[in-house]
C-alpha cells in the first residue's frame, strides 16, 4: 500500500507541476482577471464508509474567487475524497464560528491577530475541536483517495515534515474533542496573551501543533506527509495571493502580527 501511495504521489505531483506551467501560467497571462468560484458548502457525491472522523473537510482563505491553479487544487483534493462534504470558511464566517461556539478569551485572542494565515491556524484547531473534520491548507493537496488514507477507527491523523521529522499543521484529521487540539489551543493562547512574537510558524502555527503533540505524550496515528498530503504541486505563492501581492504570513514583521 506504500508503495502504491508513494506512486500516486508522484504522479499527483506531475500532474500538478504540468498543469501550473503549461495550463496556468498561459491561462492567467492571456486572461489575468479570469477568477473561480469555490463553493462554500460541497456535498459528498457517495455515501463511502462510515468512520471515526467525522467527513468533512474545512478549507479557508481570504477569498473564495480564486485563480485558475488553486481552483484545479480544489478540483483534485475533491476527486479524492469523493464521500467527504466540502466546507469553506470565510473570514468573516471564521468570526462568526469563533463568537458562536467559544468563550470571550478566545475571541479576544483571537481579534489580536492581524494576519490571515495566523487567524486560520487558531481557527483550523476550533473548527476540528467543536466539529471535526480534515483540515487543509488551500494549496495542499491529498495524494491518495482519503478514503484510503483513513481508516474507520482512527481518532486523527497528523503529518510529518522536514529534516527533523516535527508535526506540521497545514493537514489535521481529528475526531472532535481532541486532546491535542486542547492542547495546542492553550499553547497558543498563552503564546498571543503573553505577546510572544517571533512570526507566524511559531506563534499560532506548526511550532505550537508539534509542541502540543510532545507535551501530550499520548499515543498517536501520524505519518509523512508523501503518503497524506503535500503543498504546492498545482500552485505557488504567486498564484495563491495573485489578487494581495506580499499577502503571505511571511512577509509580515513580526510587530505587525498581533494588533
């Protein structure tokens, strides 16, 4: 199954970087203005296995109407998972779910932070907490049918990346009510109430996930992320904030991270 997986990541992976330099670019070059729709709600197309995990993937951004290699993102990641409703969250609605469904501190919290990405870190852990669900980034993408990649047991499924193999948060599958997503929400909390900014990764984002995962100390279903989900195959940088140039979390200072 390995193996399998591995080979339909490389091909996700041609399929994707083909797409982006032979689809996109001349796309967007002759038609810059042309933009997509994201739905809000997708409903799944088959009933699929019953599972654990509640199916339903949770996907935000600063806009919905997005540019032709995102959108064929969005495409991909809902051909493999075909017995998943799709949700898209906007950032207002993000408010909306937070003042609804948690307490003040966290809404004061989280109206500290002045930038998109860091928003959607807090809220990525609330949403799964209160509902549950997969998370992921818009430019990532599965890389195998996800209901091959979950099992009906499992409670989540957590990645792996980088040289030192830490837990990384732009995909999170969670039964609600998880301990870990407790946990990283209080990290968090503490980090923006205690004006710890250094940037985004480590105030609100990957940093504080793995750091949860570490002070847990339970047992947990996590793999790399070549057999789960990778980022930036069909899209770039460029792309994703083609309509607010410099709008990545790493162009911004770390003083002008929280208001």
């Amino acid at each position: 199954m390995s193996l399998l997986i591995l080979t339909c990541n490389r091909c996700s992976k041609l399929i994707g970087n083909l797409s982006k330099v032979f689809i996109s670019y001349p796309f967007h070059f002759f038609l810059p203005k042309k933009r997509f729709t994201i739905p809000k709600y997708s409903k799944a197309l088959v009933q699929g296995k019953k599972q654990i995990i509640p199916k339903k993937i949770w996907q935000t951004n600063y806009t919905n109407r997005v540019s032709l290699p995102i959108y064929l993102n969005y495409l991909f990641n809902r051909l493999m998972s075909l017995s998943y409703d799709y949700h898209y969250v906007s950032t207002e609605d993000r408010l909306i779910f937070i003042k609804e469904n948690t307490g003040a501190d966290i809404v004061k919290a989280y109206e500290r932070l002045n930038d998109g990405a860091a928003q959607a870190d807090l809220w990525r852990l609330l949403v799964l907490q209160h509902l549950g669900g997969i998370y992921m980034d818009i430019d990532a993408h599965l890389v195998f049918p996800l209901s091959g990649l979950i099992k009906k047991t499992d409670k989540e499924l957590f990645i792996l990346k980088g040289s030192d193999n830490t837990h990384t948060n732009y995909f999170i599958a969670s039964q609600k009510n998880h301990p870990i997503l407790e946990k990283a929400t209080e990290i968090i909390l503490e980090n923006i109430n205690s004006n710890q900014v250094v940037g985004v990764f480590s105030l609100t984002g990957p940093v504080p996930f793995s750091d949860a995962i570490k002070q847990s100390k339970i047992a947990i279903n996590d793999k790399s992320y070549r057999y789960v989900c990778v980022q930036g195959d069909f899209t770039n940088e460029h792309f994703q904030y083609i309509d607010k140039p410099r709008g990545k979390w790493t162009h911004k200072k770390p003083s002008e991270i929280l208001k």
